[in-house]
C-alpha cells in the first residue's frame, strides 16, 4: 500500500510537471481525492468520442488547471485496439472549453517499472 501511495504520489507530481511545461495560464491544482468527477468525466468522454486506435479508462484525476475552460491530467488505463494488446498506463491530458467541447492535448505514456525503481 505504502509503495501504491508513493507511486500515485510520482504520478502526480509527473503530471504537475509536465504539464508545466506544455501550459502556463494558471497553477495546476492536486485534488484531495483523486476519484473521477463528474465534470472531468463529461470532458473526457467528450475528448474521447472521436478517437481510434486506442481504448483509455479513466482511473484517477491527478490536477486540473483552470484557464478560459479547464485543463484536466487523468491516470488511465490504455489498450491499443487490436488482439492481444498488451496494456499500459499514461497521463491523459484534456482541455475543456466553455462551450462543453473538450479535447485530448497530451498523451504521456509510463514506464512504471522505471518509476518504481525510482523510487526504490
């Protein structure tokens, strides 16, 4: 359990990052729970409607950023869609406008035996 909590701690820290790095407009918030709202479900299904190729289920919501919309970083569970595809985890970034729309504008994939050797 200790181990879990100190890789979604990484992940979070990751996350916050990267996406500093990508976008600037506001200070990227942590929440206290990490469980999905209902608000970054509606922009990440949103985002996903059109996409093909790649299956993504939201796991945790790790930030969002408020701008003109909201910014959203979301741990998910991705599958390449074709037989036996071996599944991964990557940092899903979405950004949400004020109209409803929402789209994808970052996939990071993890390495997570790396991150767990990292962190020992």
């Amino acid at each position: 359990m200790k181990k879990l909590l100190s890789l979604l701690l990484a992940l979070m820290l990751l996350c916050t990052a990267a996406a500093a790095e990508g976008l600037s407009a506001g200070a990227w918030q942590l929440p206290e729970n990490t469980a999905i709202t209902e608000e970054a479900q509606t922009a990440f299904d949103k985002a996903m409607e059109e996409l093909v190729g790649v299956s993504y289920t939201p796991l945790a919501l790790l930030g969002t950023q408020l701008v003109s919309g909201m910014n959203y970083c979301i741990l998910c569970r991705a599958v390449v869609v074709y037989p036996d595809a071996q599944p991964y985890y990557a940092l899903v970034y979405l950004y949400a406008d004020l109209e409803g729309n929402a789209q994808i504008t970052q996939v990071v994939p993890l390495d997570i035996a790396a991150l767990a050797e990292a962190l020992g």
